[in-house]
C-alpha cells in the first residue's frame, strides 16, 4: 500500500518548542492531569484580554472584511503601519513596501523562501525565537547560529558574529526586544551589527515584535534607522502588544537602499500575491492600534501584571540554588541557566520532561532556542503571580534531589 511521509525537506527542520515534551503534556492532559504551563508566549489563556477599542475595530468592520484585500492589505493598515515605523526613524519610500501578514510568522517563513538558494547562509542568535531557523531551512538554508552572550545581558556577541561570515552568508537576523531572553539592544552594540552589515553587504532582517514591551524605562532603537544605506526588513505584530495573538496581525517594513534588492522584492511581491493578502478583518485593527504608543502602559509599570510578574519570578529564581537569571527587560520570558555540573544535566530535554512529569508543570529546554549547552531553559512569565510562585516552589522542592543519570 502507498504511504505518505514528510518531504525530505522537512527531515532537517526543528520545531522543538513544540516537539516531544509539549506531546507528553498532551497525553497527560487527555488523561484529566492539570498542567501549570509556562512554556506559550499567548498572551490570551492568561487572562490577558485585547483592548475593547481593538474588538471593536474588528467587529465593526467585518462586513467590510468580507472580499480578499490587496496582497499587501488596506491603505488605511499600511498608512497607520508607514507613520509607525517613519516615527521610529526607518527611511522607507511609500506604503508599498509594506506587507501585511497572518502573523510575523508567514512572513518570516516567505522573505526566506524568496531568499534562499541551497547551501545560503544566514546568521541567526543562539538562542533564538526558532521559527527563524526552522525556515531558513525550510528554504534550503543554513542557519548559522551566533552566540548571545549572558556575560553581558545577552547582546549579541560581534567578535562571534564576524567569526562566522563567509562568502555564502546573505543576510543576518536580530530579535531585538528578544525571545527568549529579554534583552533589549542598546543603540551601540546596534550601530556594531550595522558595520558588519555594511561590510559583508548583508541583508538586515529585525524581528522587534516587542518593541511595545518595554520596562524599566529603557528605550527602544530600529536598529533599520541606523541603517538607511543598507537593505532592511523589520518584523512587528499586534500578537503580544494587544494580546491578540489569534487575530494573525503582522506585518514587515522593506527600508534603506532597495537598489540592491530589486529581484528580491520581485520575489516577495509574488510570493505575497501567492497567498493573495492576510486577515482582512485583523488589517482593519491596525490602525486602532497603532495610535498613540500603542504599549499595554500599566501593564509594564510597577503595579502591572508584566511588571510584577517579571519581578516574582526573577526574584525567585536567583534565590535557587544552582539557578541563575538575568533580568529581561521587555517582553514577558526569562532564559534562566541551571548549574548542569551540580546536578549531572547532559540532556536539558530531559531534564524538562521529567519535571514535566514529576510536578507538572511545563517549561521548554535551552536546546529548543538553538542553545548549545544543556544548562538552559526558558519560561514564559505570563500567568498569574500565585502560579508562578507555586512553579517556582516546586523547581526548588524538585531541584533538591535531582541528578540526571
Ligand atoms: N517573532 C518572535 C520573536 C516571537 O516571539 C513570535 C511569537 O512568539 C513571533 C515572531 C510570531 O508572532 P506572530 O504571532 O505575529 O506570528
């Protein structure tokens, strides 16, 4: 009888972050077990609830939302998202070089597939949002992965950076505020990846779905308004910033010298009419969204879910033994290191699993963001405070009598 298995394609991409251990905790939950789960940045399940004016752009406008839009998507999205992003400083040329997407998501897998010849590179963070790894491979691709250095609140270490170039690299990737650890780049070390950039004539693909997530009074930098020579792409989204992550409302910016991507973009044009446009209804909450900061403000400012969630679990993990953890300053994730000597860790999957399985609660390994080491593991620091002092209560009960085989 025929079968049917994955393309071969497919055999090399990873997905870990929702791979084995995320199967076990489906098979426990079938069985009716109750599972604290700190391992989904979606903002929703969390009783995070997107702003009414942002449900109301929607359901006003689902009768307008009915025919498929432009494969780039309403004027009045792009105009809102052009304002945006020419307020952050980005030198883009006119509302066409603006695409929406369903999610940053189908927008990362499609400017790779319209990149990418086999055997290109490109440089990727370690760790990383893996998404961007599983698509440069998807797209025939290598993902070459440079180190993140936690020395130093998890910036993007350069000297590694340059170390890693080669003749086939083509474009380099930041996640800037970032996914998994936190940490939002300052202009300096922004102004370094840019020369680097210019010197081996890389693309610039900024992932910055969090710049609207922002603590501690830090600000943020388009690291594209550093960079109007070169040829860039910025990535944002409404998923987290409005807590509408089901709505798919993304998009991307093409900024700088477009001369020397004209049948790049002829690509992506394609690639874009391909799927014939995203969401309708979700491009009509755009421009809600975007007016004024467009920040969940008191949710990042002491008093604030974010904010005092952040603070709780920093606080807690720093005061196990054989835990450490740089403070994130946006976003909602933390990238905790474990002391994998003292408790034998040669495998951090397994260490997740049997976690997992032991106190029921759900993390995701180092390994799944593309860190090398076993000594790693992130949490997403959406649910409520009790919860998180109760996960955090069963890692020190856990951690006590743990060593790996
Ligand atoms: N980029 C980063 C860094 C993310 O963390 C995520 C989701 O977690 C995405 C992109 C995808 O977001 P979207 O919901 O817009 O597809």
């Amino acid at each position: 009888m025929r079968t049917f298995s994955k393309s071969s394609k497919l055999n090399n991409v990873c997905y870990d972050i929702r791979g084995p251990v995320l199967d076990e905790a489906d098979r426990m939950e079938a069985q009716g077990v109750k599972i604290v789960k700190l391992n989904i940045g979606n903002p929703a399940p969390f009783s995070f609830n997107a702003p009414d004016n942002i449900i109301s752009a929607m359901t006003d406008n689902l009768r307008n939302a009915q025919g498929y839009s432009t494969s780039k998507g309403i004027a009045a999205a792009r105009e809102a998202i052009i304002n945006y992003h020419r307020g952050k400083g980005l030198s883009i040329e006119s509302i066409n070089d603006i695409y929406t997407g369903n999610g940053v998501s189908e927008l990362i897998v499609m400017v790779m597939q319209g990149l990418l010849d086999n055997g290109d590179e490109v440089l990727v963070p370690s760790p990383d949002y893996p998404l961007w790894t599983a698509a440069i491979t998807l797209a025939g691709g290598n993902a070459v992965h440079y180190v993140c250095d936690e020395q130093a609140e998890w910036y993007p270490d350069i000297a590694d950076m340059e170390k890693k170039v080669t003749p086939k690299t083509k474009a380099v990737v930041i996640i800037n505020p970032n996914n998994p650890t936190g940490a939002v780049y300052p202009k300096e070390v922004l102004e370094d990846i840019v020369k680097l950039a210019r010197k081996h004539e890389l693309i610039i693909f900024a992932d910055e779905i969090y710049d609207r997530l922002l603590m501690d009074g830090v600000e943020h930098t388009s690291i594209a308004s550093l960079a109007p020579d070169l040829f860039c792409v910025t990535f944002n989204g409404l998923s987290k910033s409005h807590m509408a992550a089901g709505f798919r409302a993304g998009w991307m910016v093409l900024s700088g010298d477009k001369s020397r991507a004209k049948g790049y973009i002829e690509g992506l044009n394609m690639l874009s009419s391909m799927r014939l446009c995203s969401n309708v209804q979700a491009q009509y909450i755009i421009p809600e969204a975007l007016k004024g900061s467009g920040a969940p403000e008191k949710e990042l400012l002491p008093g604030g879910r974010i904010y005092e969630q952040r603070e709780c679990i920093c606080s807690m993990l720093n005061d196990i033994d054989g835990i450490s953890a740089v403070k994130p300053k946006a976003a909602f994730y933390i990238f905790p290191k474990i002391d994998a000597k003292r408790f034998n860790i040669t495998n951090d999957e397994q260490f997740v699993l049997d976690f997992l399985k032991e106190k029921k609660i759900l993390l995701v390994h180092g390994g799944g963001f593309h860190w090398e080491n076993p000594d790693h593991f992130r949490i997403v620091y959406l649910p409520e405070r009790k919860d998180l002092e109760f996960a955090m209560g069963e890692l020190r009960n856990f951690l006590k009598d743990y060593r790996q085989n």
